[in-house]
C-alpha cells in the first residue's frame, strides 16, 4: 500500500491545506502525537477499563477520563484541539468518549456512517452535517495490515448513496478505500459522515484504540447520562466546559451559549 496517499497532516493549527484534505477525504491524520511512554501509559489506563470485559468481540468503554488521568490528559491535546476549534468555531463538546478493544485473533467487519438508528444524520441535509468529529488515538501498532486498522472510504461523507448493503461485510468493500496504517500514537481525526470499518485484528495481541467524540452543544451524550460530579470539580475549566455542564438560561439555547475558556490552556 502506498503510505503516501493518506492525508498526513502536522499536529496544531489547521492550515488552509489542512481543511483543504479534510474536506476532500472527510478525514486527516496526525502522526506521533505521544511519546512512546505516553501510549504505554495510556495502554495501561485502557487496559484497566477492560479488564474482566474483553468477550472476543469488538468492545467500547465510555466515559473513562473519569477515573484515569492518562485518558483526561488527551481531551484537550494540543496536536488537535485547535483543528476542532476550527472545524466548530469554538461552539462544541465532548459527546462521547469511547475506549476499543479489537480482540487478538478477532473481526467485526461492518462498514458503516456514524450517528443515531433513531434518525440518520444525513437525513438532516446533503451533505451530511458535522455532528460527531471523531479523534482516534492508535494505543497499539496499526501500521501494518490486519492488525485492526481503521479502514476508510475518502470522500464518502459527500455521497447522496449509501454504501450498498451487500459488502458492508465485506474486508474489500471498495475499490477506493483505504486503510490507515499507523504507529502507536498516531490520531485519526474524521468526520460522522465517512463510512469506516475495523480491519481483522490477525495478530496475537488485543487493537486498543481510544475515542474522542466532539459535536455541537445541543447534541445528546452518548457514553454518559451526565459527568460525574467529583471529576467536574477537580478537573480544568476548561476540560469541565468541554463536558457541557454549564448553567444555561434555557434548555434549547435560546438565551445564548457560554464561552468556552480555551485562553486557561487547560488550568485550573
């Protein structure tokens, strides 16, 4: 496969040719965000939330920044946050935060659009609106195939069609899509809209991936009824504005919307 054609982009701002390839592929790739002993220590931490829980199956964890400091850290990373902010104009939340596992030995191929079974998003409007920006860390080696990989169909978050029924089972669904492969803390950041499967995890050791949901403010929780109230007291301001546990005049918005304090940098 030639690595070259992914969207590879530098960690920070979003440059002008940044969103140029976002928008063209419907997703972008950071490499080597964390260290080697980041993602050790990240490792860890999702580990610990799937301890006693790994079935053979594919399986997410919610709302784990919680109770592991190593996953909180990642909320607010600077090698992306800033290309949230320009994809949102600084009006978001964290929607969900998922912890994956891709079992050793293990497929749940099933190509598909994020969003809600209650009501698809791209019956909002064409194209399909920006409601869930999705930042996926790589917490083990995806960098080469069939280690679990996120496989992606570029530009499909532009399509009126679906994806036919009859190969979203399927490891080779399209003839354009591609495969990230990617080291250890590498993120892939995409949009709701792209169709995406987990490649087969063939090796002998379990795909960690761990999940950042961002979307407007008004959009449901999905990992979580409410934030638990010892993490908003001790955690930034920043971060504790990014949970979307603000007082608001009203419930839909009507009254406004509060500043979100991204000038703290994260402190308290």
């Amino acid at each position: 496969m030639d690595l070259t054609t992914l969207p590879i982009v530098k960690p920070g701002t979003m440059t002008e040719m940044d969103r140029f390839m976002f928008e063209c592929f419907g997703y972008i790739v950071i490499e080597d965000v964390l260290s080697p002993d980041e993602v050790q220590e990240t490792l860890e931490a999702a580990k610990r939330l799937h301890t006693g829980k790994i079935t053979g199956k594919l399986n997410q964890i919610g709302k784990g920044f919680e109770h592991e400091p190593a996953l909180e850290r990642l909320i607010d990373h600077p090698a992306f946050l800033p290309k949230v902010r320009a994809l949102y104009k600084d009006r978001f939340v964290l929607q969900a935060a998922w912890c994956t596992v891709q079992p050793a030995g293990s497929q749940s191929v099933g190509w598909h659009a994020d969003g809600s079974s209650a009501y698809q998003f791209k019956d909002l409007g064409y194209p399909t609106p920006l409601l869930q920006l999705r930042v996926s860390f790589n917490l083990t080696d995806q960098s080469e195939l069939y280690m679990g990989n996120m496989m992606m169909i570029p530009g499909s978050h532009r399509s009126p069609l679906d994806l036919p029924e009859a190969v979203r089972k399927e490891v080779q669904a399209c003839p354009i899509q591609q495969i990230i492969c990617a080291r250890p803390g590498s993120v892939l950041i995409f949009h709701n809209g792209v169709y995406h499967s987990p490649m087969p995890n063939n090796r002998d050791f379990d795909r960690y991936n761990m999940h950042y949901i961002y979307s407007p403010p008004w959009l449901r929780r999905s990992d979580r009824d409410a934030t638990d109230p010892a993490f908003l007291e001790q955690t930034t301001p920043l971060r504790r504005a990014l949970m979307g546990d603000y007082e608001r005049p009203d419930v839909p918005f009507g009254g406004g919307y509060p500043a979100i304090p991204f000038e703290t940098n994260g402190k308290g």
